[in-house]
C-alpha cells in the first residue's frame, strides 16, 4: 500500500481530504459552495502537520475526475497535478462516480447523480469500485428506470473520502490518469461577436 497518501475531492460544493496513513485515515471536510481555491493549500497544510507529515513524506496523490463542477474539478486536478510534479510522485485519478460507489457494500448498485436540466449522470456496479459499462448522461427518467431490480441507488454527490484514499491506494496509476471526465461539454460558449473575421487571399 502505497502511503502516505493525499486524497483531494473537490468536484461538489464541499472540500474534502484525507491523509491515509498505512491502514488509518484523517479527513478534513469542509462544505463550501465557493473558495475551494483558496481554502485547499491551507486545509492540506493542516491535515498534513496534524499527522505531522512533510510533503516530502507523501507517496502518492488520488484526486476525483468528475462529472462535477467545472471549477471545482480544474481546482482539485490542477493541484494534484502539480504536487506530483513537484514531489515526482504518482497521481491517481478516480471518476466521481467510481469514487461515490465507494459508500457503499451492497453487491449491485446504480450511482444517478443530478446533472440538472433534468438529466442524470448515471452507472451501473456489481460491487463498490466495480463498475458495469461506463458512465453515462441521462434523463432522469430513463437513468431510473435503468436502475437494477433490488440494487442499492446513491444520489449524493458527496464521497466518502476515507473509503476513497484506501480504495485509490491499491491502483495502477497507469490506469488511472489525472484526466477529467466532464461526460457533458462545457456551457461556456465562443464569444462570436469579438471573434477577428477571417480575410479570404484574393
């Protein structure tokens, strides 16, 4: 088990760590719809001389991948990122989803997760961390009807970061890139009306 090991979920409005340390975990959770960016440097400081744990201790970062906010993802992502680089350590991404299937021990299960617009971010489970088929976006209507007969539905958007921090600590991070997983494209949109007019050669 590679330890110590950083978790950092920032994909909803709240801002989880925790530092695993060979079998025994320590959270810190703080719900905030907003200043993720500037509370996380800070929030890992504390975690980690709590533990008193060096950055130069860690062996490893696992960070969620989303869907989630759009923020709140590049700001998890881009610190996990940036911390393996600095400390030439490996960085393990786990999609929300997988993440969130963690909360539970049930042998069949659905994650739906509100998408809003109606919609739904959904996927199947055998188990916790053992996902059937991908991830996908729904109506809401059809994600439910898609949930298995007698499995265990999740709708919270938060996960369980102790679970995550153990359940990352045995992948390959190969397998697991730091990538975000969006599922649905950006809202934002090209500003056409300060876009410079292509000149057609003559």
């Amino acid at each position: 088990m590679h330890t110590p090991l950083l978790a950092i979920d920032t994909a909803a409005p709240r801002l989880q760590l925790a530092l695993l340390i060979g079998d025994r975990a320590d959270t810190l959770v703080e719900d905030m719809a907003q200043g993720q960016a500037e509370r996380l440097i800070p929030a890992i400081d504390e975690l980690l001389a709590r533990n008193s744990i060096t950055y130069a201790d860690l062996r490893r970062i696992a960070v969620t991948t989303g869907p989630g906010s759009f923020t709140g993802l590049r700001i998890g992502l881009s610190a996990a990122r940036g911390f393996g680089l600095a400390l030439d350590i490996p960085v393990v991404g786990v999609p929300s989803l997988l993440a969130l299937s963690l909360a539970t021990q049930c042998t069949q299960l659905a994650v739906l997760l509100d998408a809003r617009r109606d919609e739904a971010y959904f996927q199947v489970f055998s188990g916790p961390g053992i996902p059937v088929g991908h991830p996908e976006l729904l109506p809401i209507a059809e994600a439910r009807r898609q949930v298995p007969v007698g499995a265990d539905l999740i709708t919270s958007a938060f996960v369980d970061i102790a679970a995550l921090t153990r359940f990352a600590a045995t992948l390959d991070p190969a397998a697991y890139p730091p990538d975000a997983a969006y599922i649905r494209d950006a809202d934002a949109k090209a500003q056409e009306k300060f876009r410079v007019a292509r000149v057609t050669p003559s």
